[in-house]
C-alpha cells in the first residue's frame, strides 16, 4: 500500500484537473487545494483506489468529488447513450447525502451531468421518477439504494467510480448487512475510494477487503484533532451541568449581538438536546434543537436557521457528530461524554476548519475518568483539565 504525507501546497493547475473544474472549483471559494486534496486527487485521476481521512473541514468531499467528474466527462465524449449511472457515493445518512450532492452539481455544474439522491426520507415516486430521466452519480444511503437494485429499477453494473463515505460506520450491523446484498449488484472491481476519519484495526481490515493496493493519503498530525482546537474538560456533577454550560456560553462572549460565530452543543439524547435548547432561550440565546425524533424535512429547516444566523447555537445528538458542512463554528461543547475516542474526534472536528481556530469544553463526572483517558491515548493529546473558575 502506497503513503502520501500532506507535503507544501499547490495550485488547483499543478493537479491534472481540467480548466472547466478548475473554474468551478474557484466560483466556489476553493482558491487553493487543501492538503489531502492536494494529495488525493492526483492517484485518483490516475485510476487508482485511495484512503482517504474522513476529517470534515478538509476538503475531502471535494478531493473525491473532482477526479469522478473528470472521468464522468471523459466517458461523456466517447459516448452518445442516455446517462446511465458511472459513480456511486455512499453515505450512512440523507443528511449527509443531501450534501454530497450539492457539492457534486455545484462543482459539475458546467458539465452535462446529472447527479441523483436516492436515500429514505423523500418521497419513493420522485426518486424513480428522477432516476427515469437518466443519472451520472448517485449519491444514496444503503437502504433505499438497495431497495431500487433489489427490485430492478437502477442498474449499478456500469459503476467505475465508487466512493464509501464515512466507511468506519460500515461495521455497524445494519450497514454491514446493506453493503453485502448490494456486493452483487455492483460492477466487479470498480476504482474505490475508502474514506474514514480513523483507520483502527477493524476498519483497515474492510478497507484491504473493498480496494486494490490503495494510495492511503495520511493526515498530517494535527489533521486526526487539529491542534488549532483548544481542547478542555471540566469534572462536574449532573447537576452542575447546565448552570456551567451557561457560564461557558457568558465568558465565551457567545452571546446575541456579539460577532463570534457559531457553537454547537452536543447531548447524549434527543429529549436533552429540546431541554437545553429551552434552557438556552430563555436565557437570551438563539438556540435551536437537531435530533433524530424530527424529520428529514424538519432537521433541513433547522440546519438552514443554523447556517444563515449569525451567532447561533446547535443542541444536536450525534447526527450532527459526522460530515455536516457548517462554516464559522467556534466553540464545540460536549455536555455528555461521547460514547467513543472516534465520536469525539467527530464531534470536535466540526470547529477549527479551513485553518481557523477552535475551541472544544467537555463535561465529564468523576466516574467517566477512564473514558476521558481513552479518549487522549487514542487522539495522542493531552486534553487540558481546568475548573469552573479558570473557564
């Protein structure tokens, strides 16, 4: 297996790219590539299946969206036929599918290129309808994909380009079990792009099973916890908690009018995360809840609130912990310990992003201590312990 070290930055034309994606790539803010594009996309446009770090805030999406346009093109001039389905992306939620497309028709926009979401959430129909009118990419959750290839209504035997997104979730059993009835249906041996933010034993295990002697791109040390996240955690009480997260947001200046950008808010439940979000606005806070007890079309509304208030804060379960694309995120605050080391690099990552800086609060009781340790070993790092006076 090949190794890529993220070395000096380049330009987008140093990267084989052509000048239509070059264009679209700079109409939308990429004005330089970021390191694991930069070290990515070259194997990729050369054929070859890569690893890629999951980190968000990387560039990643883009970094194995560009080469699959690129290719997608090429096919597009030695053939007339209808569009038929050449790249599949698969992500483990609609969010996060909902957004992989977007950057797919944003950054292909000038290409005759049609890229289609297939995942639950939405409406069947308007998905079959959609996919009758032709389809270059498909950006799916394993459910609802396996549901159309099961029943015969998309072909996958012509897909040359496959990614698997947050791939380390394909050890959970549902998906696991997707990903095994969908094997069969898919073209033998298409190029893969494995991405995932770690790369543990069981996950590297997947990876040499679903690629071909890979380029694995490697992070530079503070890409698996950027350094640029001052990371903190405080041993309290239960019932310390909320009284504490309101001293936090006070002496973080995280307050309406002030111009400091956005947190977000991370609980264990989708009932603690409405609770808090109340607290919060009654405290004076534009707070908003995002939690898997609401729908597809309720948790869109949210984010978009989210992403267009200045100064705004998310109370989110997990789902908010992977891939969500939000800009200008400045604190991140964990009032329940992740569950796992993996999770809480998840979860912080979502500040501190495109080179600007971060800071991360966990709330831990005193008997989560082995857990907050687990946590350090596995990100190598020593998270600053501090007390509610030093806040």
């Amino acid at each position: 297996m090949a190794r890529l070290i993220f070395m000096t930055q380049t330009d987008f034309t140093d990267l084989g790219l052509s000048g239509l994606l070059i264009q679209a790539a700079h109409k939308a803010g990429m004005t330089r590539p970021t390191p694991i594009q930069q070290q990515g996309i070259p194997p990729l446009l050369a054929g070859r299946d890569v690893l890629l770090p999951g980190q968000t805030g990387t560039g990643k999406t883009a970094a194995f969206v560009l080469p699959a346009l690129q290719k997608l093109a090429s096919l597009k001039q030695e053939e007339t036929a209808d569009s038929i389905p050449r790249v599949l992306i698969l992500e483990p939620t609609r969010d996060l599918a909902m957004q992989t497309a977007s950057v797919c028709r944003q950054l292909g926009r000038q290409l005759p290129l049609r890229t289609r979401v297939i995942c639950g959430g939405v409406p069947r129909e308007q998905q079959a309808l959609s996919l009758a009118q032709g389809a270059d990419i498909i950006v799916a959750t394993h459910g609802r994909l396996l549901d159309f290839v099961e029943k015969g209504e998309l072909s996958l035997e012509h897909i040359v380009y496959l990614v698997l997104d947050e791939a380390d979730r394909l050890l959970d059993e549902e998906f696991s079990a997707s990903m095994t009835a969908l094997v069969p249906y898919i073209a033998d041996r298409p190029q893969t792009i494995f991405c995932s933010a770690t790369l543990p034993e069981p996950v590297m295990a997947l990876a040499k099973r679903v690629t071909k002697d890979p380029v694995r791109v490697e992070p530079g040390e503070e890409e698996v916890t950027p350094r640029r996240i001052r990371q903190q955690a405080l041993f309290i009480t239960e019932s310390q908690k909320e009284p504490l997260l309101l001293t936090v947001l006070e002496r973080s200046k995280i307050q309406t009018g002030s111009k400091t950008g956005r947190v977000i808010i991370f609980t264990k439940t989708k009932q603690k995360a409405d609770s808090v979000a109340k607290l919060l606005r009654k405290a004076g806070y534009k707070a908003i809840a995002l939690h898997g007890g609401q729908t597809q079309g309720d948790r869109k509304k949210t984010l978009e609130r989210y992403q267009t208030q200045a100064n705004s804060i998310l109370v989110t379960t997990d789902i908010a912990a992977r891939g969500l694309d939000i800009d200008d995120i400045q604190l991140v605050v964990n009032m329940d310990l992740p569950q796992t080391p993996e999770l809480y690099i998840h979860r912080i990552g979502r500040t501190a992003r495109a080179g600007k800086q971060g800071r991360a609060v966990t709330f831990a009781t005193l008997d989560e201590r082995t857990r907050l340790r687990d946590i350090e070993k596995h990100i190598q790092y020593r998270i600053r312990i501090i007390t509610a006076e030093t806040l």
